[in-house]
C-alpha cells in the first residue's frame, strides 16, 4: 500500500504541473520523433506519468488504487516491494513499445497516461481473483473481475483496429497481456490457483 500510495502521489504532482506547464508536458509526453531522432528514451516511461486532464487522472489513480494494494502486497512477497514498482514502471514501458514502433515516424502522434501500467496491475489482480466485483462506470451493478477481463479485451481490440479516437487501446492490451504474462512467469502456480478459484 505505501507503494502505491507513493506512485499515485508523483503521478498526480507531475500531471498537475503538466496541466499548467506545457513546456514540462511536452518534454514529458510520448513524441516517438524525439525518441528515434534525438535519442530521448525516457519518454516511453514518463509519459506515463502525465495525462490529458483530470478526469483522465483521477480514472486512472483510481483504477491504480483499488487493485495496487493487492498487487504490491504479493509481488512485495514474492519478491520485494522495489520488485512491485519495477513491475509497474516496466509495464509503462512494454505497453507503449508497439506504439511507437509503428508510429516513429509520425510527427503527429502523441500519446501519454498511466492506462498501459494500470492495465498490467488490474489483469495481474483478476488472477488473484477472478471473482473479485468490478464497478465500472456507466455499469449500475458490479461484474466479476474474469468477465471483465474479457469484455475489455475484446472492447480494446475492437477500437483498436478501428483506429479512431484520442484512447490508445493498443496500450491497454499490451500493459493487460504484460500483467498477465509477468505474474505467470514469476509464480507459474499462479495458472492453476486462477483455475481453481474460477471453477471452484
């Protein structure tokens, strides 16, 4: 918990000062030109750590909060709590990675937000518990976590290949499949508890 406390934290103070900077949220923002030409590779992690409003944040540090906890109190036990924000900070990474793969060349293309890192957190908790109740907006009643899973994959896949609108679904599936692949490598139990639980 104090580790995802802290990673909210900075999130909010550095998107905070983006929204009123727009020098700091330019250098920030991932500009796949900056990374190719001029070398600037921190930008595939921090632009994780601005977002394009409020609401934007708050959906995102919320998501964060509510499965961060379980998270970080497991992989703190399966490796150590510096093993969690590695976790996270990796995800920021991996998911933006087929992004700026095939938009390197587009002087156009911006992309920021945590969603690619709270995506790997949230799939790597509905492992844990995949009857876990989801409440997600504008859904009046909770879902299991394992139905959720499935409906946010093929929603994400869906919009992606459709290609329109300012959402990067495609780091939505890649943080996702990241969490998942991640907790599975790290604990390979992990499979057949998730089974268990689901059947069971």
């Amino acid at each position: 918990m104090p580790l995802t406390l802290i990673i909210i934290a900075v999130t909010v103070l550095v998107s905070w000062r983006g929204f009123s900077d727009q020098r700091l949220l330019g250098r920030l923002i991932l500009w796949p030109p900056a990374v190719r030409r001029n070398h600037q590779y921190d930008r595939l992690l921090t632009y994780g750590f601005v977002h394009a409003d409020w609401m934007h944040l708050l959906f995102n540090m919320i998501t964060f909060w509510s499965f961060g906890s379980v998270v970080e109190r497991v992989f703190s036990q399966w490796l150590s709590p510096l093993g969690f924000v590695l976790f996270y900070l990796s995800a920021i990474v991996v998911s933006i990675l087929p992004t700026y793969l095939s938009h390197q060349r587009d002087p156009n293309y911006r992309s920021l937000g945590a969603s690619g890192g709270v995506s790997a957190v949230l799939f790597a908790s509905i492992l844990f518990d995949p009857w876990n109740k989801l409440i997600i907006f504008p859904i009046p009643l909770p879902i299991p976590a394992f139905l959720f899973a499935i409906l946010y994959v093929g929603y994400s896949i869906w919009m992606d290949r459709r290609g329109h609108g300012n959402v990067n679904h495609s780091a939505h599936l890649w943080g996702a499949a990241y969490g998942v692949l991640f907790t599975v490598l790290l604990q390979p139990a992990v499979v057949s508890h998730f089974t268990r639980a689901l059947l069971g």
